[in-house]
C-alpha cells in the first residue's frame, strides 16, 4: 500500500518540481511513478484534501504537514 501526504518541504538534490502560479511543487521518481502524468489536489469539505489522478482517488483527508 502506498501512502500520499502533502507537505511543507524544501527540494533536495534528487527531487524534480513544478511552478504553478506561485506554488512550487515538489515530488521525487517514486511519485512519478505511481501518480502519473496528471494529479489533482483538491478540498472537499467532507473530506479535507484530496488527492485524484487520471484514474481514481489516491488520499483523502489529508491535511498539510510541515516537515
């Protein structure tokens, strides 16, 4: 089973990232691999945090952590 957070982190050497509008996101390979090309984060009052890709519902009621 594979577990998903979102968090405050600051990129290391190895990571790869994208900009958004003023949000930069950071993820490394294994992510990339089991995410996908396309992930969506979005809240849901019910829920909290989602995370979705192309395919189904990865994590749900997740909250921000700060590493």
């Amino acid at each position: 089973m594979v577990a998903y957070d979102l968090a405050l982190d600051e990129p290391r050497q190895d990571d790869s990232h994208v900009q958004i509008d003023n949000f930069l996101f950071i993820y490394d390979e294994k992510a990339s691999e089991e995410i996908g090309a396309f992930v969506k984060i979005d809240f849901v009052p019910s829920q909290g945090l989602k995370m979705i890709n192309a395919n189904q519902t990865l994590a749900y009621a997740l909250q921000l952590k700060t590493l």
